[in-house]
C-alpha cells in the first residue's frame, strides 16, 4: 500500500521506539526472544519494511538494547536521559525528549510514529494505513483500537464479601446485540503531528484518529503467560 496524498510525501517523517531497560515483570522484555528473535526486531522491521520514514530510531537507557536495536537495523543516536528512564516517565516525556534532542542537532521532522518495541503484531500495511488516515482524516493523531469482547456497559463491579453489582444498572435487561461496542486503545503504535503535538503535549488529545484492528492481532503482553499467548496467536497471523 502506498500513501497516495503529495502532502503525506514531502513531510519528513520519524519513527521512534521507546525501549528502556529494566523491566520487572519480564526481565529483559524488550528483547527477549520472540518466536526466535528478539521481540523489538519485529517493530523495528515493521518500521522498516514500510519505507514510509525517514529516520527510523530507538530510544532506550540500556546499552544491550541499543547494540540489539542497531543490530536490527535502527538507530539509536543517543541515549536516554534518567529523567525518562524511571517508572514515573510517559511516552509523551520520552517523545518530548527525543524531540528536543534532534531539534538541538538540527534535524526537525514533521510527523512521527511512536511505535512500541513489544508490539509485533504490527505490520508494513497497518504503520502505511495510519498515516493515510492521519492525512485523510486530518488529524492531529492516529491509533490503533479493538473492540472489547463483551459489551462493557453490561460489565459488573466486585462489593465487599464477593456480592457483585452492575456499573451500569440501566442496562440489566438489555440485550448485549443492542449495545453499541466499546474500544480500548491496542498499544502498537501512534502517529501523529508533531507540531500539534508540542502543543498538547499528550498523544490522546482533542482531535484522535482510529484505525480498528481485529482481536486476533492484539494482545497486551505484561506477564509471561501473556508472552505465550502473544507467540501463538502471531504465528496464526504469519501462517
């Protein structure tokens, strides 16, 4: 797929992979083994394959993360800060940083992709349908989104002594089918304007875009029973 708008090909464009090390709940996350590859070789590849960026990078605090990420093929031009190495730090403060760090070099882009380094579901084809509807849609930022399996607003809330309690009580004889959907953010990736950006300094702001993907090519992935879950359902999605 190719991004057909003469407006889309003349901006410069940065994808940027926020990977810092010291992971608890799965050491060495960020590139641990992924069906056979360290798990940011595949975003990384993604970012790649696409052709749709001018400078693919990788910020990260770990000096393995980094020799891994050139390895791969990114760059990594300078190491991140301690101020956004802590628990504490957002995206946003790592965008913001990495911003201000190729603004003092001189470089300025026009668009960016914030693309997570645990995300291999993503692909070429998703990365290339986020920017088009960044350009069509006229939006400040794009992300991907899956509907939730249930209907959410026929979800129930856990009382003291195990008693449970619908959080939305006008629903209880409402059929799920009649229900509209609900949608939680897919945490792959984020393209946005990063001028609008610097402004709001928030990547979920006023004017968001959505691209729907199917549940079959999201999952979070915080434990390590999420991990073998993530691995089968990706090799489904690449058989």
């Amino acid at each position: 797929m190719s991004v057909d708008t003469a407006d889309a090909s003349t901006k410069k464009k940065l994808a940027v992979i926020p990977a810092r090390g010291g992971s608890k709940r799965i050491p060495r996350k960020n590139i641990r083994s992924f069906r056979g590859r360290p798990i940011i070789a595949w975003s990384i590849d993604a970012a790649l394959g696409s052709g749709l960026f001018d400078e693919v990078m990788v910020s990260t605090d770990s000096e393995e993360i980094s020799n891994t990420a050139r390895e791969c093929g990114a760059s990594v031009p300078f190491l991140r800060s301690s101020k956004t190495s802590d628990d504490h730090a957002t995206t946003s403060d790592v965008l913001l940083e990495v911003l201000g760090c190729y603004g003092e070099r001189g470089q300025q882009f026009d668009v960016a992709c914030c693309l997570y380094p645990t995300a291999p579901f993503v692909t070429s084809n998703a990365l290339t349908d986020g920017l088009r509807q960044l350009e069509i849609g006229s939006f400040d930022v794009v992300m991907p989104v899956t509907r939730f399996d249930y209907p959410i607003w026929r979800s129930l809330k856990m009382l003291q002594g195990g008693k449970i309690s619908l959080n939305f009580p006008e629903n209880l004889n409402a059929r799920s089918q009649d229900l509209p959907p609900a949608f939680h953010d897919a945490g792959q990736w984020y393209w946005f304007r990063i001028a609008e950006f610097l402004r709001e300094k928030v990547l979920m702001g006023s004017n968001t875009g959505a691209v729907e993907l199917p549940s079959s090519e999201v999952q979070d992935i915080d434990t390590l029973d999420d991990w073998v879950l993530a691995e089968m359902k990706h090799e489904r999605m690449m058989s």
